[in-house]
C-alpha cells in the first residue's frame, strides 16, 4: 500500500462492518422443460421469472427483494415450507452471498450470490443440474 492510499484509508469513515462471503443455504425451483423457457436453469422459488445462470451471479437489490437464503441448512421441502404439487419439485443447496446483507432472524437478504453446491433434492435433477452449474456435493467442480 503507497503512502497516498494509506492516507485515503485514514480518511475513509467506515459505516459498518465488512465481511468476506458468507456461506448460506437456500432452495431452487426446477422448471419442467417444454412447459416453460429456461427449462435447463435453477429458478427463484417465489419470483418463478428470476433464473439462476450458471456463469453469472445472481442478483438484487436489498431494499427491494434481492438474493433470500437461510442461516441453517434446508433438506427438504417440508423444512421449507413449501410443497411440489405447487410449481414442481425442488433442489437444496449452498451458495454464498456478498456485496450489501441484510440480516434476519433465519437467514439473509443479500445484493449477490453464487451457488457453491446442490446436496438435496432428486438424485437424477441434482446430477443434470450439478453438471450445467458446474458445482458438486459440497462444493465447486474444478474446470
């Protein structure tokens, strides 16, 4: 760091606190192909029209909606509330969030987020989607 950034870092009044990424959990709705476009694509569960892409983050802004996740981790649709006759079935997973957070009583409301991994959900849409989003049980497939 040269002496003029040490000076503007001295100057900078700081708001609030900084973080790194945050790991969180949350739940992504699978599409039927052929009923809907982005049939190849994890969707938001209650905004059906947001889709996660596989080479970009997903974003939003905070006062607005942006990027909900949990705290804890979710395994199953009863533990999120919601039921498959509804819309189609769903997949769990990791991600992790950054840029503005809000912080609520069970999770986030985040400005980006990325997924990290798929864990839960029908084994044969956890692979198909594990391969298009280039993420595996855990965590992130090497390149």
């Amino acid at each position: 760091m040269s002496t003029n950034d040490e000076e503007l870092a001295a100057r900078l009044k700081h708001e609030g606190i900084r973080a790194g990424e945050i790991i969180a959990y949350r739940a992504w709705r699978v599409i039927v192909p052929g009923l809907f476009r982005s049939g190849g694509r994890l969707h938001s569960v209650h905004m059906r029209d947001y889709v996660w892409h596989p080479d970009e983050p997903a974003s939003g802004d905070v006062r607005t909606h942006g990027i909900y996740s949990f705290r804890e981790v979710i395994r199953s649709e009863e533990q999120y509330g919601y039921h498959a006759s509804m819309e189609g079935p769903l997949v769990f997973g990791k991600i992790k969030i950054w840029g503005e957070v809000v912080e609520h009583e069970m999770g986030y409301r985040s400005q980006f987020g990325k997924i990290v991994s798929l864990d839960y959900g029908d084994p044969e849409l956890l692979h198909k989607f594990r391969k298009i989003y280039r993420v595996s049980q855990g965590g992130p497939v090497a390149r």
